[in-house]
C-alpha cells in the first residue's frame, strides 16, 4: 500500500543527516528504518510514511508504507495509562528495537530501550506534544502490522502508540529485510522518527 506522500532517498537522507543523525551506508542490508509523521493532525489514519533504505548489492533500494506513527481514536480516548495516551517524541533511538513477538503472538520490531513518550490526557482527538508531559520508559512502542488478512484503512486499537504498518504485505517484506540484516549484523535496529515539516525538497 503506497503513502499518501512519497519521498526521495535524497530527500530522507538530507534531512536525517542535517538533523545530526546516522545514516547507516556501509554494507549490504545495513537497514535506514525512517517514520515521516505527516503535518495535517487529522487522527486514525495510516497517512503517515514508513521509509525504508538499504544497499542491495552495493545499489540503494527504498520501500515505502503507508503506517501510522500515532495512536488510534480508541487509545485516545480511553488511555491505557493514567498519564495519558503515549505518543513518540520525533528523533532518532539507536539500536533500541529487536525481532521478537508482539503480544507474544508474532514476530515483530519490539522496544528494548527506553523512548520518550508525550502524553495526551484530555480525550479531545487532537493529537498533543507538550514537552512537559514526556515521559520516558519502556512502553511497547513496537514496529508491528495492523490487520493479519489484508489492508487496514482505520487505527482504532492496532496502535496505543506504536508504530503500524497498514498493510500486512508491506509489513512481510519489513521483517524479511530485518532478518536478513540481523543475519549479517545483530538482532538490534534503529529506528528515525521525522516531521514530514522537517523534510527537505529539491
């Protein structure tokens, strides 16, 4: 399932370097894993973008998901924690998610490290970023799928605040390439959360 809006490799490397980040370049299938959170603050859609860029062969090759990088209506308004709805701050977390299960059910990209999280409290669908309300922790802010049989077009409850791709074909195809990366380096990845604002154009 194609984004809403896509992205040049120019484009996300330009703005993930500016930004003082690593951009991993050396060997094959050393995975660049890129969230674009999209500008509009519309809720409970998969309107944002999952980038993905790796050298396949010495040449550099990209994928792009439609995905959500906030949670659902349904964790907005009734938030699993009594500090609010976790939503992840935008940067970048080195070496902080693994292949392992989500919910125990199956294999996805899952927390091991702490992540800053805002909290939104107030139930009124607008999604909120007030710095004062970051907390920081293991929350199981996952890199997962929504539905298991095809493409999701709601949030709903597949995201209390992880990272969801909307279709399930797309998400097969994320967690071969994380095999096979972690096959040549380690079973740990980084994951770069950008605005779609911050995005460079050419």
């Amino acid at each position: 399932m194609k984004p809403q809006k896509q992205y040049s490799l120019d484009q996300i490397k330009s703005t993930v370097i500016a930004k003082g980040y690593k951009w991993f370049e050396t060997g094959n299938f050393n995975l660049n894993l890129i969230g674009i959170r999209n500008s509009t603050g519309v809720t409970n859609t998969f309107d944002d973008t999952f980038f993905i860029a790796y050298k396949d062969a010495d040449k550099w090759k990209t994928h792009q998901y439609a995905c959500t990088t906030d949670p659902g209506d349904d964790y907005l308004e009734n938030p699993l924690s009594k500090q609010g709805t976790a939503i992840l701050v935008p940067g970048q977390y080195r070496s902080t998610w693994r292949i392992d299960k989500h919910q125990g059910l199956y294999d996805a990209l899952k927390q091991f490290k702490a992540v800053p999280v805002y909290r939104d409290s107030n139930k009124d669908h607008v999604y909120n970023h007030n710095p004062d309300s970051i907390t920081d922790g293991i929350y199981g802010i996952n890199i997962h799928r929504a539905s298991a049989t095809g493409i999701s077009v709601k949030v709903d409850k597949w995201s209390a605040g992880c990272q969801v791709i909307a279709d399930r074909a797309d998400f097969a195809n994320l967690m071969y390439l994380a095999r096979v990366s972690a096959r040549l380096y380690s079973n740990s990845f980084t994951y770069t959360l950008l605005e779609a604002k911050d995005i460079k154009s050419f």
